[in-house]
C-alpha cells in the first residue's frame, strides 16, 4: 500500500485502486491511463522487461491481497496472476529492447526516446500494438489461465491481459 501512496503522492492523477479497478472491469483505457500516470513519476531509462514487471507487481500489489509473480501455471512462468473468490486476471509482460528498437531502424539510445520523430514514435507503437497481442498469444499458448484454474478449482472467471512496454508508452490487450 505504501508503493501505490508514493505514487499517488508523485502524481495526483495515479491511484492504485482505480489501476486494480480497470483490469478487475477491463477498462483497458483506464488501466493504460493510471500506468502512464504511474511512470511520468520516475526516472525511466530501464528496457528491461523485469523492471516494467517489478513495477506493475509494486503497482498492483498495493491494491490487491491475493498476487503471485513468476509461478509455473501450464507450460511456463506466468508473470503476473490476482485473484480474489471466484475470479482472476493474470499479466504477461512484454517490453521493447534497446536492440529491438535497432532492429526498427531507431538508432537513438533508449533514454532519447523522447525525442524520437513522428516516424520513429509509430514504428515504436506499432512493435508495442504487436508486443501486447504476442503477450496475450503466450498466455494462450502456454496455458496459464487454464494452469492457474487447476491450483485454484473456487476461479470460475479470468482475464487475460498482455501489457507491453517502451519507456513510458504502454499498450495492453485483454481476453476474457
């Protein structure tokens, strides 16, 4: 609770409650709103996808009782899973690297992304429209949601969400 206060601090316009709220309703405009309030607070030069995920774990944690990061569910290691009674969401993350900004023709340094063209901006959006649906894709694939039923047979309702990353541009897609 006293991540998502220091946030709330940092910027009025960032509450956590209303951020656990969007993903809960799927709001997905909301949920993108609060993340992007969240991460005009700090210092974001990080293109690690362990950040991007620390942060929503942080984010999220501050509002929910019942988290778990990083559990085998399925095939693989969900990133993030809530659940409370009868109903879950669970998150994969994706973020868009240093190198994957190369392989998009931007030579800039990630920390000079601000300054980025009109071009450059909608090739990096574009990666992160195609990171949140790949995201959503593992879930599938990877059974999470199903794997995550099984260890918790009271779940009868889940979304699914795949957040993808670049500095301080998110885009989420959503399932269920």
């Amino acid at each position: 609770i006293q991540l998502g206060r220091w946030f709330s601090d940092k910027n009025e316009l960032f509450d956590p409650l209303t951020l656990s709220d969007a993903f809960w309703q799927g709001d997905i405009e909301t949920a993108k709103t609060q993340i992007t309030a969240a991460l005009q607070c700090m210092s974001y030069f990080d293109s690690k996808e362990s950040f991007c995920h620390g942060m929503m774990l942080g984010l999220l944690g501050a509002a929910n009782r019942y988290i778990e990061s990083n559990i085998e569910y399925g095939s693989g290691r969900l990133d993030i899973a809530i659940w409370y009674r009868d109903r879950a969401f669970v998150i994969e993350l994706k973020s868009i690297s240093q190198e994957e900004l190369t392989k998009l023709g931007i030579t800039r340094e990630y920390k000079d992304l601000d300054e980025a063209s009109e071009d450059e901006k909608s090739r990096i959006r574009a990666r992160l429209d195609a990171l949140k649906d790949v995201a959503l894709q593992q879930i599938e694939e990877k059974q999470y949601a199903d794997g995550f039923i099984q260890r918790h047979p009271e779940v009868k309702t889940i979304r699914c969400y795949g957040v993808a990353f670049c500095r301080r541009w998110v885009e989420i897609a959503m399932k269920g």
